[in-house]
C-alpha cells in the first residue's frame, strides 16, 4: 500500500468515525500516535489503518516478508519460484513459522532461518557494524516496519488489539492504548491480563500474535503519561501466575512516573520519539532482546528451567544508547559513570554493552576497540555475559573468561595472568577479568608488541570499591604501556657520577607516575549503585557546575536511582521493614588489679566489644531470638521456601553462632526435622550454611566463660582446627551460592562476604550483628533483601549494632542519587607531604638515599647487585623508623609515669602536685598524639597519592618517589601501640534486647571529597573499672545531670552533617567568631533544637528554643566540640558526678 493510499484510507475512516468518535476517546489518541510515527523519517514506518494483510493463524504480514526478500534476496526467491512453482510461497511460510516455533521470533529476526538447497534466509539486517561491507547497508535501509491499527488476533473470534509493530512482516510488539481523559494505563494492563489470552480458555485455540517467545516479543500498554510493559503474557504452570507488567517509564523527581511533557507533547512521547525511530527499534531486536533461562530447584528437589525473555527497560536502552553515541563522537579515552540501583538489570546493561563496544567501529571501519575488558569480582556475572552474547552474535567464542577454561572450569591461580596476557594479545573482543589479576599481569600486558596504538574499553562493575587502590593502578599502567603510550627503559648505563644522573632519575620517575593515569587510549564505564566521593572524581563527567574555588564538579553520565526502582516495583525498600535494636548489657571487671591495671582506652573499646560479641550469653540469645523471629515470620512466607541471612562481625563469630543456633534448634523437638509432621517441616530453618575466606583456628572461638554454660554447645568446637567454608557446610551441593539456593536451605551466617553482589531473590529477612562501617557498606548490606519474586511482598531487616539514624541517613544519600557540590582538591598530597616533613621524622638525605635505591633496584635484573640495592632501600627507612619508635617509647613511658604519679598524688591529697602531674601526662600524650598521626598521614598520603595520580598529571615525580618512600617506612612502624588489653576478669552482669524507635526527618549528606584532615589521637589511660563503668553508663539509663551533655552532643552531630558549617568551623583559617557571627552556625543550631522537640531531649529544647540568651553559649560549645573532634564523654561525665556524690 502507497503513501497515498495510507493517507486516503485514513480520510476515509476519520469520516466513518466523524460524529461516532470524540476527542476524548481513545481512538484519538491511537491516532495521534501512529502521525508521530509517521513523522519519524518519511518511509521510515509503513502504516495500515486496519489489520489487512494479517493473517491470525501464523500473525504474520506474509507480503512485507517477500517484499524483503525481493528487495535482499531476490535469486533465492527466483529459484524457489523456479523450483517450487505454485507451491513456492506455501512451502516459505511455513518453513518460516516452523522456525518462529522452534526458535522463536528474536533468535529468527537475528539468525534467519535455514532451507535445505538456500542456505540461511535472513529475516532482518542489523545496523552495519562496517559500512565497507558491500550491500550491507542497503539491507539495512530494506528492513520494513510496519505500524498496524485494530489488528484482529484471534483465530477463532473477533477480538483485536489496538496495534501490532511488525518488521518484515513478523510480529514484535503489541498495544493497547487509553487515554488518561476516561481511563487510566491500568485499565490498558487489566485488559491485556484478562482478555488477551494467548491460548483461548474455551477450546484451547492458541493466538499466535501473543504466544510467549513465538509471537509479538513485547506488549505495551500505553496512556498520555506511562508505559508498561510485558514479555510473557502466558500460559504459566501456576494457574494463580498472571502476567507481569513492568514500568518503561524515565521516571519524575528520582522516583516512578514521567517528567512534565515539552508543551504541546504527551509524557510517553519518548514512545514514538525515541524507542520506535527506526534505527534505536531495529537495535532493540538485533542487539538487545534475549531469552535468560535459569536453574531452580522446586521444593521435591528437583532442577526445573525458568526462561524468561528480557525486553531493555528504558534506563537500559538510554544508556546503552547515550555512551555508544559519545563514544562514536569522541572514540577512545572516554569516563563513563553509570550510577544504577540495585535492581536496575545491571548484568544485562554491562552484556549489552561489552557487546555493542566490542563491535563498534571508527569512522574508517577498523574496530575502535582492541578488546572490551569486563572487571568483576561477581563469579556469577562472566557466566551470564557468555549466555547473553551466545544470542546476541551470530558467531562463538567472542567472550574469554580469565579464571576458567573453554568449558567452565576454574584454572589455577598462576595460570590467570597468562591466560590474560594471551586473551589481550589475540585481541579477543570481550574478556572477565578480576582486578587483582592485571596485579600480576600488567607487565607482561606492557611488552605486548600486538597491542602498540591499541584502544581498550573496560567495564567495572561495582566501581565503588577497589578502583582506587594498587591493582587499579596496575590496570592503568598496563594499558598506557601497552598502547605505546609511555617508553619504559630499564636505563642500565645510569652513572651514579654522571652530572645528569639526578635528571634521567626524574625522566625515569616522571614516566612511573604518569603510568598512573587514567589511559588515553581506554574508554572506561564504571558501574556502581553506591558512588564514593572518588568514584564520582575518577570516573564521572562534568555537571556543569563548579564548587566555591570555580573547580568543576563531577557527576554521573547516567542515573537510575534508588527510590525510582523501588517505586516502579523493580526492587523492596529494605527500610520497609527495618527493625533497630538495642542490646543493653552490664560489664564488671573483677580481676584482682582491676583498680590499678592501666591500658588504652580506645583499645579496651574494641578489645571489651570483640569479647561481647563473642560472649555465650549474647550470642545463645540472639541465635535464639533469630530462630524465633525466623520462625514465626519469616518460615511461612514464600510457600515455606523464604531464606534469611545472618551478618557478623568476622569468622569466628560465624563458628560460634552455627553452633549455637544448632543447640537451639536441636533443643526445640518442634524444630526438629526428624520429629516435625512433614505439613510443618516449612518452620523448620534446617541446618545453616557458613560463607566466609580463609579460615579459623577452633581456639579463636572458644571463650573461657563457655564452661559456665550448663548446656554448652561450644564445647564441640575443636581448639586444635582449622575451619573453613567447605568443611563447616554439607558436602556436595556446590558452592555455597547454589547450595542456598536449594528449597531445604533457609538460613546463611556470613563474615564480610555477600553483602554485596550476591542476588538471592527469596532472601527476605536480614539479622545483622555487625557494626558497619559507613554508608556504602549500610546500603550494600541491607539491600542483600531488596530483590523482588513471586509473593515477596515485604522483607525484615534487623540490626542489633548499627544507629538508626545513621542508617536512615545513608539511605537518604543514595535514595535520588549521589551527589557533590565540592570538587576534590589535588593539592592535598602536598598538605599531606607538608605535614609529614614537618614531624622532623626523616631527613632530606633519607628520601634522596631512598630515590637512588628504588631506581637501581627497579633498573636492574635479578641478581646480586639487584639484592644489594634491595637492601638499600629497606636500610634507607630504617633510621626514620628507629627514630619513630624511640620517640614513641619514651612519650608513651613518660605518660604512663606520670600518670602513675598523678594517682598516687591525688591519693595522697597533694592537690598542686595531682595538677602538675596531671599537666605532664598529657604533654606526653600529646607527643603520642603527633606520633599516631604522622603513622595516620603516611598512610592516607599513600592512599591519595594512589587515587589521585589516576585522575591528574602532577608532573612531580618526587612525589612518585615519595609514595614508595611513605609506603615502606608505613610498614616498619606498623605494630607501634599502647599495651594489649586483657580482658580475661570481665564479668557480663545483665543482657537485654530492647526495641529502639525510628527516628523521622533524617537527612543524607552529600559526597565529600577526600581531606587532608585528620589526626593521632592522645591516649586516654585510665583502670580498666573506670572504663567499664562508663560504658555501662552510656548504656544503662542516666540521671538528669547527663541529659544537658547528651543534648549538646545532639545539637553537635547536627551541625557537623552541615557540610558548609563543618567546613567553617574546620577551616583552621576561619576564626571562631567570624563563624559564630556568620548566623549560619546560629540557625542550624535552632533547627536542631527543633527537631529534638519530639523525642526524650525535648523539654530541654524546649527551655533553650524559650531563652534567647541559651543559643548564643550553645552555639558556643557546639563550635568547640566540632574543632576539636570530640563529643561530651559522657561516661567520663558519669563517672565524675558519681565521685562527687
């Protein structure tokens, strides 16, 4: 049909409709959709006004079909006809629907299909990967796609749909459409479900246009502001299972939905202006549908398939599109930031784009990428990439999975950095990889003669971690070198009396550090759903805006957030059921010298909270209260299949709790798998599996205080042996991911593994007990349960450590995105540098000494003089070193003595001489102080360095130099402490598990980046009494004394998480009244006040907020609580108003 005959078709229905059809209704709005497409290039989309030409029995547009292949293939269609005669076109269609039903319509648009004597008969050309190709781009261009309204598909009724896309005359997509004037896209989804069935329920008769895989791929349903859409419309083995919508929306505000439309638009116009432009809808079916098919075992232990056919969801589709078409722009040398939720489909956008990287080309054909190296930790994820790649390429072999040979096993370790090496140098398209293995690796890399003028794309997946640190490092030093971009000479013939010895030095240096960067000739997507401030500064790209000093700040190339996934169903809300507790416990110390015993108080804090976390009493408590809550709200869900997980502090809390938990269920008969009626054996956790690297020796996990225990399940723990992950879990399931997998596994106590990556789906309660770090790993952690299958309908995550607010906060960072609104300052590796020569710790000449050494020992081939100068360089740190350590035993001897000799003066009632001793124990433990800092900045400058020297050029090479120098000496002084802590007379009196309250209007904080900031702390020595009695304070309930001091400290945190404020008041170069003057410090001070009026500070928020002369004075002792670091001690505090009573 014509241009002009379309046109004429739909004159003469709008007068057929004229009078019968209103503005209002959805027939409008269908045709108002089909002109946009029509708009869409001219000949870019044929358009029928009605279902002429379709067929319902195979839901093909036969006629488009041969059209293609007279316009691609016209000498196979001459000889079929030749050959054939009148039954040529029967015996075509059916070879055709035998392959739709067989191989379904994406593998049969991609691959064609084969007839004996015609070899493959293609059925769509894919947008040229190389234009040389002759004819390929005319293929192209051939490709006819076709928008058709009112399409009748029942083969047996007179049902329709109220359009069908098809491309060469074979079905790929479906609409109902409604408008949101009388109905919503609701009502467009319950039509679909309940009335477009693919197999009629009276009589069985099969639809072709809707069979799952075999007919339309996706059907939307469509409304002015949304799209949804579906792949799988049925039938399913569950009669219950309905099909599953999902939101192809862009999503409004970080949440679900559609931003407001350009004027005189829809909101779903990105539905014909985007995704149905005719060569992004081609791309979608040439590179982007598959079919993931999975292993699950049902609950009578059998492995079933589940297949399930993946359509991009809009997030995907724009990204893939967005970085492809930057990267054809601007080739090679390009950053990336791809800031997905969980949820997200991430392991799909990194397939797809490993795959469509891989095959991009220049503009003068040759490929623009080498290889397209994939950086995972996730052993699941190299796998999934194969599988996904397999149905995307029409040839094999494409993906090499570094760690694994050609049929899946795991090789040695040794073997991995060749198997990379040789990977790289057959330029094999797409390669998974670990980070740590180019540790190894990056030298050979670098002598690759294969890889001279090479460019690289590289996929991180998780970029929040381990992408600035050495193994990174490695990764951009290999590729700089490999690409010819960096000569590196071994400079044998230096001459240590040669006049320019010092310059080839600095050349030698210069070109070390300027490997360091990020590689011109790479292209790097980093993927993360939990940005660090140096994530964003590596791998971001300009937002357009600049800090306070005019420097650019960074942000994300693409965002789907974490609030919009959750919104659109794509994930859970983790905090929806998020349950804070407070373990409350009561420590005494009744060894005998508990009076006069001295150690750090700091060390005493983690020493006194390792030994409660591994005391009986908390642990058999909480492993009961875990069975408990598990069994009660968690067993039955999911038809007795829902799994919990169990978050530690570290393995030998994992020895400890399997075992506990183990006793308790083996006392509770109704617990019991033996002993229970198969119709209950869903309560029953099972036996839990461990997940945990390395091992543990037996005796690390047995406690003194276990032989108290009159039922003691610790003592069959072995002193004398190693524990490990395989030997604690059943044999012969596999690794653990799979074993949990199984139906009869619920439970999994784990030790910093698996709280990110691993996507567990029936995963549904969370016990974690486990202090967690920051905000990444808080999100990380408790997103383990975020993941969504059938009849999830909510999760429980319960935390016995962590602070709500803390919690609340980290989630309210990441919620709409991640985000800076001060760019990283370089200069503080100088700062750093600065303060570290100024501790007089080492000289000029030690640093220098050092330079020579690091050049010949690098320089030099292995041998005698090699060793010699290896020698020199650990001879080099050796004087700072002692000189550290000598000035750290006497300040830490010169404390001790003279804090002794406070006590006995104090004592003894000798009020000036407790005040002079007094005064010199804390000059000494602020030379203590000095020294814990400068071992503190060593290490953050290597940390610095390191990540900084990625992402700019200092053109310093003494400070490459200097990194080497910092990071050898950090390692002869590591070990300096204060004295061990013995904990061996420590009673626990009372234990109790309490609900906490969460709290409301909790605020995330922006990404900060990386400060010179930060500092030793003096020691604080006090008996081993006083400090349990103030944490015993701190936890029990206090008098009204305490209140005000809490309250201070309140407002405190309040003003700190105020990035400005807290950059104010810490800018040594601000004074303090020029901040208190400033009102800002004021104000945030008032709304603090505010805020606490609802909870138990509120009558004394109440009493400042009423007197205005309080906030001045408490804006006062916020401002010198923050410059110091420091909060009321409130047990100290305790502690003192306990001795004046």
């Amino acid at each position: 049909m014509t241009r002009v005959d379309i046109d004429s078709a739909y004159e003469r229905r709008d007068v057929e409709y004229s009078g019968r059809r209103k503005i209002h209704q959805e027939d409008a709005f269908e045709r108002y959709i089909s002109r946009k497409v029509a708009a869409l290039g001219g000949a870019g989309w044929a358009l029928s006004p009605d279902d002429t030409g379709f067929d319902p029995n195979d839901a093909l547009v036969f006629d488009d079909f041969v059209a293609w292949l007279e316009a691609t293939a016209p000498e196979k269609l001459d000889k079929m006809r030749r050959e054939k005669g009148a039954r040529w076109e029967d015996q075509l269609r059916r070879a055709l629907v035998k392959s739709l039903e067989r191989n379904g319509t994406v593998l049969t648009l991609r691959k064609g299909f084969q007839v004996a004597g015609y070899q493959t008969i293609e059925c769509m050309a894919g947008y040229p990967d190389d234009e040389r190709v002759p004819g390929a781009r005319e293929r192209y261009d051939a490709n006819i796609l076709r928008f058709m309204h009112q399409v009748h598909y029942q083969t047996a009724g007179s049902k329709s749909l109220d359009f069908a896309l098809f491309v060469n005359g074979i079905p790929v997509a479906t609409g109902e459409v409604k408008t949101e004037l009388t109905q919503t896209v609701r009502d467009a989804i319950d039509e679909y479900v309940d009335e477009r069935r693919p197999i009629e329920p009276d009589g069985g008769r099969k639809n072709s246009l809707l069979m799952y895989k075999r007919g339309a791929v996706v059907h939307f349903a469509v409304s002015e502001d949304e799209v949804w859409m579906c792949t799988n419309l049925g039938p399913f083995p569950s009669r219950s299972a309905k099909p599953r919508f999902l939101p192809f929306n862009l999503g409004r505000d970080g949440g679900a939905g559609n931003p407001d439309a350009p004027e005189g638009e829809y909101r779903t116009h990105y539905l014909w202006d985007t995704i149905l432009q005719r060569d992004n809808w081609l791309s979608i079916f040439d590179r982007f549908v598959f079919e993931e098919i999975e292993d699950r075992q049902d609950a009578t232990g059998r492995w079933r398939k589940t297949a399930t056919q993946i359509f991009p969801r809009y997030h995907q589709f724009d990204a893939e599109r967005k970085v492809l078409a930057d990267a054809r722009e601007h080739g090679a040398g390009r950053r990336y930031l791809i800031e997905h939720s969980a949820g997200s489909g991430k392991t799909e956008t990194i397939s797809w784009a490993a795959h469509d990287l891989a095959r991009l080309r220049r503009a003068d054909g040759e490929k623009m990428f080498s290889s397209v190296v994939v950086v995972t930790d996730r052993l699941s994820l190299d796998q999934n990439i194969k599988k996904t790649i397999s149905q995307l390429s029409k040839v094999t072999g494409q993906v090499v999975m570094v760690g694994r040979d050609e049929r899946g096993s795991a090789v040695a370790d040794g073997s991995k950095s060749s198997q990379l090496v040789e990977a790289l140098r057959q330029k094999r398209e797409i390669v998974v990889v670990t980070i740590q293995t180019f540790l190894y690796a990056w030298p050979d890399i670098a002598a690759l003669p294969e890889l001279d003028g090479s460019g690289f794309a590289v996929i991180v997946d998780e970029a929040h971690s381990s992408q600035e640190g050495s193994s990174a490092a490695s990764l951009k030093t290999a590729f700089n070198a490999a690409a010819d971009k960096l000569k590196f000479e071994r400079m044998l013939d230096f001459d240590e009396d040669s006049d320019d010895g010092g310059s080839v030095m600095d050349a030698y240096f210069a070109q070390m550090q300027a490997s360091n960067l990020m590689p011109p000739n790479v292209s790097f997507l980093a993927f993360t759903a939990t940005p660090k401030a140096e994530t964003k500064t590596l791998f971001g790209t300009p937002t357009g805006e600049e800090d306070e000093d005019g420097n650019p700040v960074m942000g994300s190339f693409h965002l789907y957030p974490m609030r919009q996934a959750i919104e659109e169903g794509y994930i859970i809300d983790p905090l929806s059921g998020y349950v804070p507790l407070r373990t409350l416990t009561r420590i005494e110390d009744e060894s005998e010298d508990a009076d006069g015993r001295l150690v750090d108080e700091r060390r005493a804090r983690r020493k006194i909270a390792k030994w409660r976390s591994l005391h009986p009493t908390n642990v058999m408590e909480k492993a009961k209260w875990i069975i408990d809550h598990f069994v009660d709200n968690v067993a039955p869900l999911l038809n007795g299949e829902a799994k919990a997980m169990i978050v530690t502090s570290g393995r030998p809390e994992v020895v400890r709790y399997k075992y506990a938990i183990e006793a308790y269920l083996r006392a509770r008969p109704d617990l019991d798998p033996a002993k229970v009626e198969p119709k209950l054996r869903f309560k029953v956790p099972g036996e839990p599996l461990v997940a945990f690297s390395q091992k543990v020796l037996g005796d690390r996990c047995v406690l003194p205080e276990d032989e108290y225990l009159e039922d003691n399940p610790f003592a069959l723990i072995e002193r004398g042996y190693e524990y490990t992950e395989a030997n604690m879990n059943p044999t012969g399931q596999g690794p653990v991911e799979r074993a949990f997998d199984r139906p009869e596994s619920r439970l999994l106590i784990v030790a910093n593994k698996f709280q990110t990556g691993f996507d567990q789906k029936k995963l549904v309660a969370l016990y974690v007990d486990k202090p967690l770090g920051n905000a990444i790993e808080i999100v990380q952690t408790y997103s383990r349960v975020n993941r969504t299958c059938s009849g999830k309908d909510g999760v429980f995550v319960v935390d016995f450590v962590n602070d709500p607010e803390t919690v609340l906060a980290a989630f309210k960072t990441y919620d709409k995105g991640a985000t800076m609104s001060t760019a990283q300052d370089p200069n503080i590796v100088y700062d750093l540098k600065d303060a570290l020569d100024a501790a007089d710790v080492y000289a000029t000449r030690d640093v220098e000494g050092f330079k020579e050494a690091l050049y010949r020992s690098k320089g030099l081939a292995a041998g005698e003089e090699s060793d010699a100068y290896r020698t020199a360089l650990y001879s080099a740190v050796s004087g700072p070193a002692e000189i550290f350590r000598e000035r750290f035993a006497a300040a830490r001897d010169s404390y001790e003595t003279w804090l002794e000799c406070a006590n006995r003066a104090e004592a003894a009632g000798e009020a000036e001489g407790t005040e002079r001793a007094k005064r010199s124990a804390d000059e000494a433990a602020g030379r203590v102080a000095e020294l814990m800092t400068f071992r503190k900045k060593l290490s953050k400058y290597c940390s610095a360095y390191t990540f900084l020297s990625q992402a700019l050029d200092f053109g310093d090479p003494d400070l490459e130099v200097f990194y080497s120098f910092a990071k050898l000496l950090g390692h002869r002084i590591a070990g300096t402490s204060l004295d061990d802590v013995d904990v061996r007379g420590l009673v626990l009196r009372d234990f109790r598990i309490s609900a906490q309250k969460v709290p409301e209007g909790v605020e995330g904080g922006e990404l900060m980046p990386m400060g010179a900031g930060g500092s030793g702390t003096a020691p604080k020595r006090d008996t081993m009494a006083r400090i349990v009695e103030r944490l015993n304070r701190t936890w029990g309930d206090e008098g009204d004394p305490l209140v005000k001091a809490r309250a201070v400290n309140a407002v405190s945190d309040a003003v700190a998480a105020d990035p400005v404020t807290n950059t104010q008041i810490t800018n040594t170069s601000n004074t303090k009244e020029a901040v208190l003057a400033d009102g800002r410090l004021r104000n945030i001070v008032i709304r603090a006040l505010m805020s606490m009026m609802s909870n138990e500070l509120g009558d004394l928020a109440e009493q400042a907020l009423d007197d205005p002369q309080a906030i001045e004075p408490l804006a006062d002792q916020v401002y010198d609580l923050i410059s110091q670091g420091k909060r009321y001690d409130i047990a100290e505090l305790a502690s003192y108003l306990s001795r004046g009573k």
